[in-house]
C-alpha cells in the first residue's frame, strides 16, 4: 500500500475492529498533586507528535488522534523493549488485499507523559505489520498513536500557538477569553459537533462531523450527491480495508459556532459500504482546520472550545506538484516519489514513481523537513521550481511548474 497516501481516516477502522476483541479503554491521571500539566508537542505533517513512556522505557513518538479509542502501537519491536506480561495475539479481519492482520492485545501497561500524567493499566494493541508506514510519512520515528485514553477524563487545551498541551482535570481549565464554545457529544470513543456547511447545492446544510486531530485533511463529507464540479480523483488515505478513493474539491463555507471559513478544500471519500461506521455523521473535521484554532476539549462536560489563532486566515491549498513521496532510508533523509498523477505538473516533467528527489532549489533534501517540502509544493500557482532528481545511475534536473488543480 502506498506509505505516503493522505493521513486521514486512517484508523477508524483498526480502532473498531480491535474493540470488537473486548479491550477497555482506561484514562490517565495528573499526579505529583499538580493542578495543571505541560506537555510539549511537535507538529509534524499535519500531526500533533508527544512523547510518552511505556513500562519505564522511552521516550517513544505518539500521534495525538482524538479519532482513536484504543491506544494503538504501530511498531512491533516495542514489544520486547516493553517487557509486556499477559499479552495475546489477536486476529483482524480486512477487507482488502490482505484476508487477517495480526495484533498483540497488550493489557495493564503503565504510561507515562510529561513525568505527571499518567495510567497505571491501560490496553494497547500492537500491530504485527506497521502497513501504514507512519514513519516515512513523517519523515521521524513514530510508534504509535493514542486518542480516547488521554482525553476521557481530563480536560486538554491544544495550544498550537507555542505547542503546548495544558492538562488539567475536567471543568478546572482556564476558558479563553471571547471565545467560542461548542456542544461536544463523545460516542463510542470519539468526539462530534454539528456544524453548517455550504455545499454543492449552494445550500447551507447541518452535519454532524467527527472532531479528528489525527486526519491531515481539512474537511471530509460523506455520502453521494454533494460533490462539486469542479474536482479532482484521488487516494484518500488507507485503511485496514484497503485504499480509501474518493475526491477533492471545495466548498463555499463552513460555519463552526460564530467563525466562518470559506472556499475550504475538502476530501469526499467515496460511497462504500465497507467504509461505514457505527455511529451516524456526515463526515469529519481534520487539521487543515482545528489548527486555525488554540482549542480546549472537555468530554467530561461536553464542552470544546475554540480561539482563533494566527493560521485562522490561512489560505486552503492542495499539492501543486502533483506527486506524492515519502521519507526513506535510516534517518529518513532521502526524499523517494510514490506516485505521479497523470497529466500533473510532475507529471508534465517526466518525474515518475520510485525516481528519488535529491534537491530543491539547489537544497539538499536531506535538509529540509516534509513539512517544508509539502509547503514549498503548494506555496504558488505558476511557481517554478528547480529538482533534482535520480533515477538508476542517472541523474537530472527539471524545472517543474506548480499547477492549481483544484
């Protein structure tokens, strides 16, 4: 499966079939009687990254993904290093290109975060096969992911401002001033509000949307007969089912409480049954929008609670290049293309999978972060840009010319 395929909806699946095997979730606790806990978080790709500890050894990269119930473990040599008693093996039915994925169901271990927070049995359950290649997404080690743990019973202000979590128990956090709050309603492990969004149609419609720190999308809505004109195909992310395909295109605006955002790029994966959920919403929220925001949850209270912050204003931008890639090597610091779309501004070049991106610009890619690969691709229609590329024994250097597709 492609590694570098858009992080969204990537886990909704694994979350729900693991839970079918009777794991409980548990929650953390702030000890050491402190009343708030700090937490540093680094963002990378689109992803809130914090490091924890697991039975005393670390520190390990988490994503924070409030789409998430079960605490999730993507690589499986932490198991020794973990030293996990009582762990069993369990079998995931997918619906994909592979029948069954293995999980270790790994119960009682003790996390630790920030020296503070911390669980003294929660439930994890450790893939055998890390198919999701989170780490070459990333471009830095990633272990895993964690969700409904953290948050059930605390309360969690997301600062992306200066990259902090403030934890304290719930109902105690400082509110931000003139900000807005929002019902939060948590059903079966994750968070939802109801929103208004300007669709095709030209009509302002409700939909209920998953609150989802771990999709690196902005918007995704769900269901046929909404998709605008003017779109383009796309892999939107993977599953344990397989490839997510869909579209992506752009609606009028969207009304969350008293902010409004406009011409927002969003995902519309296709209409598969094997793709449904339990719970019954019309899409999900995802980073290229909750980071416009410093945002609090409080599940214990219903309550999330949003201050725009300096990304409010942000412009929504797709890829330009028109070429997907992902890290690879020991450090991850070379930079390998996936895939080409046809008739792309990559495309247009010559560029095609497996080719590796040695520069940009005249800059080492080894450099450069992802991050600032993905901004500098989506930075201008019409820009230029200079790549190094190579190919066998071969190497070029092509001029490719950004392209607006959507």
């Amino acid at each position: 499966m492609p590694r570098g395929a858009r992080y969204i909806l990537l886990f909704v699946f694994a979350v729900s079939a693991l839970w079918s095997a009777k794991v409980q979730a548990q929650h953390f606790d702030i000890t050491d009687g402190k009343k708030r806990v700090y937490v540093p978080f680094k963002m990378v790709r689109s992803m809130v990254v914090i490091q924890l500890k697991i039975n005393n050894s670390g520190p390990y990269n988490f994503v924070l993904d409030t789409g998430v119930g079960i605490m999730l473990i993507t690589d499986h040599t932490l198991i020794d290093s973990m030293h996990i008693a009582n762990k069993r093996t369990i079998k995931i039915n997918g619906l994909g290109e592979r029948e069954q994925y293995e999980a270790v169901v790994a119960p009682l271990i003790k996390v630790n975060i920030a020296g503070s927070l911390v669980s003294q049995n929660l439930s994890a359950a450790i893939l055998q096969d890390d198919f999701f290649g989170l780490s070459d997404y990333a471009g830095i080690p990633i272990h895993g992911l964690i969700g409904h743990d953290f948050f059930n019973r605390l309360a969690v202000k997301v600062s992306f401002t200066d990259s902090t979590l403030v934890v304290t128990p719930p109902g105690k956090m400082r509110i931000f001033r003139k900000a807005e709050i929002l019902p939060l309603t948590v059903e079966e492990n994750k968070p939802y509000i109801h929103t208004e969004v300007n669709v095709a149609d030209g009509k302002l419609n409700e939909k209920k949307l998953l609150i989802d720190l771990g999709a690196g999308h902005a918007l995704s809505l769900e269901g046929a007969g909404q998709i605008p004109e003017n779109c383009i195909p796309g892999n939107l992310g993977v599953g344990l089912n397989g490839l997510i395909n869909g579209y992506l295109g752009r609606v009028g605006y969207i009304n969350i409480g008293k902010f409004q955002i406009c011409n927002l790029i969003t995902s519309f994966p296709s209409d598969d049954p094997a793709f449904k959920t339990t719970v019954q919403r019309d899409g999900s929220i995802g980073m290229g929008i909750l980071k416009r925001f410093d945002i609090i949850f409080d599940y214990q209270n219903g309550m999330m609670c949003l201050k725009p912050n300096l990304n409010f204003k942000e412009v929504s931008e797709h890829d330009m290049s028109g070429m997907s890639y992902h890290a690879a090597g020991k450090n991850f610091n070379r930079l390998i293309v996936e895939k080409v779309d046809p008739g792309s501004a990559a495309a247009d070049v010559g560029i095609l999978p497996n080719d590796e991106i040695l520069s940009i610009n005249f800059k080492p890619v080894n450099r450069m972060s992802l991050q600032q690969v993905d901004d500098l691709f989506k930075s201008k229609d019409g820009r230029n840009v200079l790549v190094e590329i190579s190919r066998g024994k071969l190497t070029d250097r092509v001029v490719i010319t950004l392209k607006r597709r959507i």
